[in-house]
C-alpha cells in the first residue's frame, strides 16, 4: 500500500506572474496557449488536501484538463478542506472519505465511487491518507506524487525537517510514479534550490517548495499528457528514510557543534519544536540563527544537559555549541502553550495590561469577527479563547492576518505573533502594543557590521525606530514648521542651515547663491531624510506614509512597496512621488566609440555592484560589434580588483547582504537554465564575505527571465540585434514594465536624438552613463514611479499653489 507525500507546511505562498517578452513574443505566446488548451488533456482525478492541493487543482484546471474528481478529507470543525471549496465552488464532484481502507483491506464501497469518475490520471499533491494499490493502479496513465525533497534522499514524511537538520546544501521536489513502496517509484521530475544558513521550514516551502512544486505538478501531468513523461528508476545509492519527527525525540543534544545545534533547532521548527528541560519544564526553541559576533552581555540561564549555560540577551537567548560557537535563539515555548521572545524570559509577567482607547476597542471587536468567522464551532469569542485550542491551524494563522491587514493595514503583524499570543486577550493587547509602537521591538539597538570582510567587527549601533519614535518626530517637525525658525526662514537660510548640517555629517554640497537653488537643496535635503527614514522598516515606513501630518511622502525603493506607500498615502490624500525599479535598456550601435562604450557600459552594470536604481539592466549591442564588445569587456572584467569597499583602490566590493548575494546566484541560474550563455563570473567569489563575480550572460532572448528582471547586482545581460535594426532594437528596449533610464553610443547625432525621443524612459543618456546633474530632473515612468527628484521640477513635488483673490 502506499502513503502518499509528506504533510503540507502552514505557509501560503502565490505563484509569480507570467512574464513577456517583445509583443509579438506576446501574439505568440497568445496563440500557442490557445492551441495547448485543446489539445492532449487529461481527465484527472485529485486525490489529496490542503492549499497547496488546491492552488494544484486550480491550475490544472486553467490549462485545459478536465478534473472528473475530487477526493479528500471530512470537514473538520465544521470546516471544508480548501481543495474541497474550490472543486465544490466550480461544481467537480467532491468526496469526503474518512478512510480508504478498513483491517487492511480496501473499501469497496469507496474503490466503487473513485471508479465511477473515469479517470486517467490520479494526482496526489498532497496526501494523508493511505491510498490503495486498486487506486493508484486504476487509470490509464497510473499515479503520480508531489515530494518536497531530491529523490531518493530523505524518503518519509519529514523530509524537509531533515534536509535542515542534516544541514543539506540543496533542497529540491520531486515529482515521481506512485508504486507500492514508499516514495520509491520512478522518478518523473525533480527541481532543485540552495539551502541558506538561516532557512527554516517556512523560508524553503514559501520561498521554493510551494511555487515551484505547483508548477512542476502542472508541468508533470502535461508532459504525460503528451506522451512525453519519462520513468527514471530511483537508485538506492544515497537513498536515505527518516520517519516522521515527534516531540518525544526532539529533544536537543548538547554536545554538538553550534552549526549542528541550529540545523536541529530550525529542522524542527515549528512543529513539532526541538526542545530543552529549563527550570524543570519543557521549553521548545523557534526561530535560531548562527551568532557570528563577540560574546554579547545577558543573563546567565541554566539548561539541562548543557555544559554552559545560556545567555538571555536583548536580541534572544544565545546558546553554545561544543565548539564555543553561538547560536541565537528569538522565541520560546512553554508547556502551557505561551510562547515569548526569548528576550523577556526573565521578564514575561511583568507587562502591564493596557487601557484601550474607543477606537482601539472598536478594532478590538472587529479582530473579534474575525476570528469568529474563523472559528465558526465557537459560539461565543471571550478573552479567554484559544485560537488552537478551538480548532484553529497553521492555515487559519495565515487567513486571520490577512484578514486583518485587510481593515488595519498599519499593525505589522507576523505568524509568530500568533503562537506568541493565542488566546484573544493577549492577542488583542499585543497587536494594540504593535500598533501603538510599543512591542519588544522598541528600543532595538541594530550592529552594523562588516561581515563582508571582518564577520565579527561591529563598526556602529543604530537605534531601530519604534512607530512612538514617528510620532514625535513628525510632532517636532510640524512644531518647527509652524510656530518655530524653521516655518520663518527664507529659501537662504533654509539652504545655509543645511550646507552645515551637511558639512557636520561629511556631506559637502556645492551650493549655488540664487534663492530658488538654495530652495531646492532645502526642498532635497528634507526628502532625503524623510526617505531615510521610510526605509529603516516596513512597520516605521508604513505609519510614516499614512501619518495624517505628513502632507508629502518621496520614496526610493521597489516596485511592490512604492504601491502599498501609495495605498497608505491614500490615508489623507497626501503628495507622493516614487522613485522604484527599473531594468534600463542601453543601446550600443556599430559606429560609436567602442573602447569608450565598453568603459561606460561597464559602468552602467557594476558601479556599486549593481546595486544602483538606474544600472543598465540588458544591453542591445549591434550585431557586427557584439563579439568583440563582449570580448573587450571580459578582459576589462579580469583587471578589476575585488576586495574591502572602504580601499580606495577596490573595483568591486561585497553585494549588501547574504540574502542578496544569493537572490543573484539563483538569478543567474536561472539565466543558465533558460539557455543564456554565461560567458563569465554567475559565481560567489572564492574568499570570506559576500562577493559575487561581474558576471556577463549573452545569447538573451527577450521572453527570458533575466532579460525582464531587474538583478540589482553586477550582472552584464546583453542580447544582440540586427545591423540597422533601429526600430527593432526600440521596440524590445521598451518592452519592459519599467522605464527609469536608458543610454545609446553611437556617434550619429540624429540617430541619438531619434532614439531618445522614442525611450520610453525619464532619463536618456547618449555616449555616456550614470552622470546626473542638481540642475537636471530625475525620475522613471510606468512602474518605475512618477515624480522628480532634482531639477527644478523637483520644487514642485514639495510646493503647493495657492490662488488669492482680492477685491476692495
């Protein structure tokens, strides 16, 4: 008999959008999909659960195949599974069977009732049930399974528990053919993705495991639906099976490395939680992260089996491995089911209760509502009611808070929120804390450090701002614009003011004497700030943007955030202008100066390692240059010098931080994947920190991901186009949602003007790149947001008009 696929995770994840390429790529693309969704479908039969079930179905259904069933679990509480909702939503016949089997032997009454659909296919996203070899053997083309691990290593229904426990480099899915061993069949399909240090379950499911799986079930059944589908045959070489973890056996053993402690730890996390005995009650640990730093100050904490105790800190409690490393811990669990940051250990009863204001206790008794709504079997929602005591999951967690930021878009709140505070009281007075700008996030003390070239050196400690800290910083500028200096200065003064401020901070300007530009350093100076500011979080950036005294908001930064600013703004109609992503076309043409675009191309791609809002994201170089272009440029690449940013002499530094550094390897994997020709670099450079090689990709194709993705990284993306191709090579210039800025080299002067009026681009650079200057307006068009900065249009993004009319 067979059991299918291990259990699903509890976070939701969206498949990313489709991306195209050049319209007539689009046209294509068009017409291919409508030939595809007649031809070679299947009737398929879904056996299984769960959102990722039902993100599976729904797919499968929008390409074309018809689902002649759906078999899945009995409501619980009252409550459909959601693969039950969508098939029940679209009329597919649904059946709730509590068991397929009884002493062994398959129900005939249910073996009956799945035959009577007729189908050709059985697919199994997501299962718990034991399914019947007279099942899985039944259609035409047999069974297939979802797997969230690289066959055949980790068989069994932990295996994503144990891809991190065992500290496994790689992660990956498989999609194989049901037999009747255990995950043991033929493989089908298999995707692979790196493991980073600090991944816990949630990271890989969301991140790779729940979007990429959905795709390849898709994928899966159309290449059986094509007759394409191959059986590769599992090998037993490497072939591991680990059962499923309990709470029993996970219990930390001590005497461990720290990497092993934190792989054991974030393995289990959440559930089902690795644990220790303190104070003589059993603590379960959430959320570990390798500490890579000195030892910090704390309080000495006592855990049994350990031969040194732990240390409560301000960021959590940090533990040791037997190789004296640290590990930090942020939350903990007690046997009550109260969970805290690990921070207040020493201080978790001490909070108060707080008294709530009249709008607070109306958001009180709408969050009431909602978990309601949720807990539909509860009959009455009291101060005492346990959001999983009362039948509540992992699922309902991700559905309540979103339900929630849906009325009060302002309280940032997480998943651990939940656990950390499960019966409603508590809940409400933490998400009250939250919004007030009160939780254990306030008063945060942030080391910068340099872990690109020295991991333990902390070069600075930046206080983290609270939504309190917003508050009265917005009080005191409204103060000083209204009734202090500031709202009597002159354009002048303002701008003297800051050209010290400026000088203090190591900032020189070079300020001109007329009052309108002395205007316009007051007016940028201002935003600057304000945009500093809106960056150092998204919970500070969000009550900054809807704050009902800021009349004006500028913003740098991505596309996503530029439109929920938008939304918070929407608040009290205030102004906003949005600098965001971009992905800039520049144009080489055959009769510009080659050694000059080389140098400057280069420049467009790899200054300040790609992380630069108007990088040249792909370069169109013409076809009878493009060799040599290409050639040039890799010699100039092997010159560079690679090392500490702070060197006047380094070319190229580290990229901001871990998690950026390996959002560029993967972007460059794809590019492989997808058929570009990596000509150099796509690699982490060979030395401590978090170097990425310039890297340079030719051969790109207009459809394909990294020709329509901004990297914000040193990645050179260059396609070729025909020789004289003018029209041509603008049309797949500004085939891209973005359109920040744009550069062409070519040393006819009409050309370069015909160009640059059809760029569909705020800012144009010919035989040059990255040079801006005060006196020139900046600022992008389409998704690459609206509003300038610098020029003299930019004074009109923080002024208003006012008409007065006077008659006496």
């Amino acid at each position: 008999m067979l059991r299918a696929a291990p259990r699903l995770l509890r976070t939701v994840c969206t498949s990313s959008a489709d991306r195209i390429g050049s319209p007539d790529h689009l046209v294509s693309k068009s017409i291919t999909h409508f030939v595809k969704a007649y031809q070679h479908k299947l009737k398929l039969a879904l056996i299984g659960q769960s959102i990722f079930g039902q993100e599976v179905y729904n797919k499968l259904k929008n390409e074309g195949h018809k689902v002649v069933g759906v078999f899945t679990v009995p409501d619980k509480n009252g409550q459909a599974d959601p693969l039950a909702l969508a098939a029940e939503k679209d009329g597919t016949p649904v059946f709730k069977f509590p068991r397929w089997r009884a002493k062994g032997k398959p129900i005939q009454e249910v073996v009956a009732a799945y035959k009577s659909v007729g189908a050709e296919l059985n697919v199994l996203p997501f299962c718990t049930q034991f399914i019947p070899m007279d099942v899985i053997d039944c259609p035409k083309h047999g069974s297939i399974i979802y797997h969230p691990s690289i066959l055949p290593r980790h068989r069994g229904a932990s295996a994503i528990n144990w891809t991190l426990i065992h500290g496994d480099k790689k992660a990956g899915l498989t999609v194989f053919w049901a037999d009747d061993g255990l995950d043991t069949g033929p493989i089908l399909l298999q995707r692979e993705c790196d493991v980073g240090q600090n991944d816990t379950v949630d990271d890989l499911y969301n991140r790779f495991l729940f979007p990429e799986g959905v795709k390849a079930m898709v994928e899966a059944v159309q290449l059986i639906a094509d007759g394409k589908a191959p059986r590769i045959p599992q090998t037993e070489e490497g072939a591991t099976y680990e059962g499923i973890q309990k709470k029993e056996n996970a219990e930390i053993s001590w005497d461990q490395p720290a990497a092993a402690l934190h792989n054991w730890i974030r393995g289990h996390d959440k559930v089902p939680g690795a644990w220790a005995t303190i104070d003589d009650q059993v603590v379960t640990f959430y959320g570990s992260s390798l500490l890579e730093a000195s030892v910090p100050a704390g309080q000495e904490l006592s855990i049994k089996g350990a031969s040194r105790p732990g240390l409560v800190t301000k960021n959590g409690l940090v533990i040791f491995g037997n190789d004296g490393k640290m590990v930090l811990v942020r939350n903990l669990q007690f046997e009550d089911g109260k969970m805290i940051p690990a921070s207040k250990y020493f201080s978790a009863d001490e909070t108060t209760t707080l008294e709530l204001t009249e709008e607070e206790k109306r958001m009180a008794e709408d969050i009431k509502a909602i978990w309601k709504g949720i807990l539909s079997n509860v009959a009455v929602i009291e101060d005492t009611t346990d959001f999983f005591k009362s039948g509540a999951s992992s699922m309902h967690v991700v559905r309540m808070l979103e339900e929630i930021k849906q009325k009060y878009s302002e309280i940032q709140l997480r998943n651990e929120d939940v656990y950390m505070a499960t019966k409603f009281a508590d809940f409400i007075q933490m998400a009250v804390r939250k919004l007030r700008g009160e939780n254990e996030e306030e008063g945060l003390i942030v080391d910068y450090v340099r872990p690109f070239v020295f991991p333990s050196l902390v070069i600075a400690s930046v206080s983290s701002a609270s939504l309190a800290d917003v508050d009265k910083a917005v009080a005191a500028a409204k103060e000083a614009f209204e009734n202090g200096e500031w709202g009597r200065m002159n354009a002048r003064e303002r701008g003297r003011l800051l050209y010290k401020y400026c000088l203090c901070n190591h900032y020189p300007l070079e300020l001109p004497t007329d009052d309108a530009c002395m205007e316009k350093c007051s007016m940028l100076g201002c935003r600057q700030h304000i945009g500093s500011q809106a960056s150092s979080g998204g919970l500070v950036g969000q009550h900054l943007s809807k704050h009902p005294d800021v009349r004006k908001v500028g913003f740098t930064g991505s596309t996503p955030t530029g439109k929920e600013i938008i939304k918070s703004a929407a608040n009290n109609l205030k102004k906003v202008s949005l600098e965001l992503g971009g992905k800039s076309p520049l144009i080489i043409f055959n009769d510009c100066e080659l050694d000059k675009a080389v140098k400057m191309g280069m420049g467009a791609v790899y200054f300040n390692k790609g992380e630069n809002c108007i990088a040249a994201g792909r370069l169109f170089v013409e076809e009878s240059i493009h060799d040599e272009f290409v050639r040039k440029v890799v010699e100039e690449i092997k010159k560079m010098k690679i090392g500490d940013p702070l060197d006047r002499s380094t070319d190229h530094g580290p990229q901001n931080h871990k998690a950026h550094l390996e959002k560029l390897l993967q972007y460059c994997e794809i590019g492989v994947k997808e058929g570009a020709t990596l000509v150099y670099g796509g690699k982490q450079v060979c030395r401590p920190g978090f170097f990425m090689e310039p890297t340079v990709f030719t051969d790109v194709e207009d459809h394909m991901y990294i020709a329509q993705e901004e990297s914000f990284g040193p990645v050179m993306v260059i396609s070729k186009f025909k020789n004289g191709d003018v029209d041509g090579v603008l049309r797949r210039a500004n085939s891209t949602e973005y359109g920040l800025a744009s550069g062409v080299f070519t040393k006819d002067i009409s050309k370069a003007l015909y160009i640059s009026e059809k760029l569909d681009a705020g800012t144009v650079f010919i035989n040059t790149y990255n040079k801006t200057d005060v006196a020139a307006p900046f600022g992008g068009f389409k998704q690459s947001g609206f509003g300038k900065d610098l020029g003299e249009e930019a004074l009109h993004e923080y002024l208003r008009t006012k008409a007065v009319t006077v008659e006496y």
